[in-house]
C-alpha cells in the first residue's frame, strides 16, 4: 500500500509538472525569461555589466538556485562570474557562465562584460557597461511522453545546442552608500525553431531597475534596504523589496518579498572580508506555495574577492 501511494505520489507530481509546461508549449511562442535570484544584490554583474570591476579588485562569485524543491523539473540555476577593474584607468572586465535549467530545457549562457566608469566626485561613480553573450538552448521535448509504450510522435523532435549571439547594456552609479542601475543584459529577440510544429521560443528583452542604501544605523550596525523591478513583456512586472541589516562588519541577515509571489529570509557571513558566504529561502505566496510537494526555494551564494591591500577597503562592501 506504501509502495503505490509513493508511486502515485510521484506520477502525481510528474504530470502536474508536464501540464504546467505544456501550457507553456500550447501557446505557440514560449518567452523566455532570465533567471531569478534572491540575492541578486549580490550577483549584480549577471543582470549588469556596468557593474564590472566596481568592487576595485578581482571578485568572483557562484550561486546555486534550487526552485520550488519538491516539484519534479523545477527551475535549477547556476551562475559563475569574476570581474576586476584592468590596468586601464576607468576599464573593468567580467565574464559570467549562467545554466538554467526548467523541465525538459536547459539555457547555458557564456557573457563577456566590458565597463567604463567616470569618477564625477570624491565618492561618486558612473559606470556603462556592454554584455556580448552566446547562448546555448536545448530542449529534450520526448521527456514530456507521460506513456512510453506509446510515445506521442511529435513529441520526439528534440533540439539540441542552439547556438544565437546576443547583446546587453547596462548603466550604474554608486557611492559608498548608495547604487542604482538600469540595464537590459540582451537586447537580441531571437526567435528559435520556426519550423518546429509544437512550439516557437523567443528571447525577450528583460529590462531591470535596480537601487540600494546603506545607513549606519549604530556602531555595529549598518541597514541596507533594496530594489529590483523587472520588466519582461507578456509577462507580470516582478517587484522585489528587502531590508537586510549587517552586524560587526561580518554577519548580514534579512527578509525580502517578491510582489504577489514570494517570501524569503536571507542570511550571511563574512568568514573574511574577502570570503563571503549567503544563504537564501522562498516560499511561494501564491497557490503553488501551498502545494504539499513544494518545500520552497532555495539559494547559496559564495564570493571571494581578491583583495591586495586590505587598507584600501575601510569595511566590507555592503553591495
């Protein structure tokens, strides 16, 4: 009896799975979005290039995003990036490896960042950035054959390694304190597999705000409140606010709400002032929230920034 209420368990959240990416399919164009995060504060430069070599030394990153845990095909990101300002006065690099996973489609994202910023004062920056990206897009469609003693013939048209170039520009300005952004990472509305009978996908330009900044609210304590809205047409505008507060220059810790979707709780840890570990949780407010095979998503983020002279930096970096 155990063994077929977890067998039905499992085909249950199989097919809930499918049905949702069919609908997807069924429309006929499927607009691919960019990856999510939580603590995009913290990954700036995948959504930025202006952002590339704003921290003035070599910092690299990896996140790892697991999304709706619990539901079988749930989005699965992770990003790798480095940047640093380069012997150019003004010039930063990057260079980022993006893989995101939902269902039977995987998206695989190679970007190349190029920043220049202007020092308007003491303390102010204004950075432009250009983001040249090939991306790899394979779709395994035969996985969606709920009956493989008789699988659905179209069904079996799998696409495998597209390959399309794409474009991205971006703006920041910072202080100590405060930062702020605007930026689209691909301008490019590549449409793919026109003669496919099942479905069209198409790359949508994302368009992103973001803003933050930091109070020193005490001694010890510093309060940094942030903004992230993204713009993706035929899709909802994502709005996300958080409050994260640090303590003794090393332990950060905060709550975010993405508008009509989700809850999270951040936590995190300077083991160094070079070494950076970030931890996230979400939990949908939505229908999906309540699903008893949906325990949440969660985010690990892990940055090092290679630091020459530690004089040069009077704390570490809140953003």
């Amino acid at each position: 009896m155990l063994q077929l209420l977890s067998r039905y368990n499992q085909f249950f959240r199989r097919f809930f799975c499918l049905a949702f990416l069919f609908l997807a399919f069924l429309e006929g164009v499927w607009a691919q979005q960019d990856a999510q995060y939580t603590q995009y504060m913290y990954n700036t430069v995948s959504i930025n290039p202006a952002y590339a070599g704003s921290r003035g030394h070599l910092s690299i990153a990896g996140l790892h995003r697991s999304q709706w845990v619990g539901l079988d095909g749930a989005p699965k990101t992770q990003t790798l990036n480095l940047h640093s300002p380069v012997g150019y006065r003004g010039v930063g690099l990057g260079f980022s490896v993006v893989n995101d996973q939902i269902g039977p489609t995987s998206e695989t994202y190679f970007d190349a960042d190029f920043s220049y910023t202007l020092q308007l004062s003491r303390e102010a920056r204004l950075s432009f950035g250009l983001k040249a990206s090939a991306h790899l897009l394979d779709i395994r469609f035969s996985e969606l054959t709920l009956d493989p003693n008789n699988p659905d013939f179209t069904l079996q048209q799998d696409i495998q390694n597209r390959i399309s170039p794409n474009i991205g520009a971006g703006v920041y300005y910072h202080t100590e304190q405060f930062y702020a952004g605007l930026s689209v990472p691909r301008f490019l509305e590549t449409t793919h597999f026109d003669e496919s009978q099942l479905s069209t996908a198409k790359e949508q330009m994302n368009f992103y705000f973001i803003t933050g900044y930091v109070w020193d609210i005490h001694p010890f304590w510093k309060f940094k409140p942030t903004l992230l809205t993204k713009m993706t047409v035929g899709a909802p505008l994502q709005v996300d606010l958080s409050a994260n507060f640090m303590y003794d220059e090393r332990f950060i810790m905060g709550l975010a709400y993405r508008w009509d979707a989700a809850v999270s709780g951040m936590v995190g840890f300077h083991i160094s002032p070079a070494f950076m570990i970030g931890m996230a949780y979400d939990r949908e407010v939505t229908a999906l929230g309540g699903t008893a095979f949906n325990d949440g998503s969660f985010e690990v983020i892990l940055r090092y920034d290679f630091i020459s002279r530690l004089g040069r930096i009077k704390s570490p970096r809140f953003f």
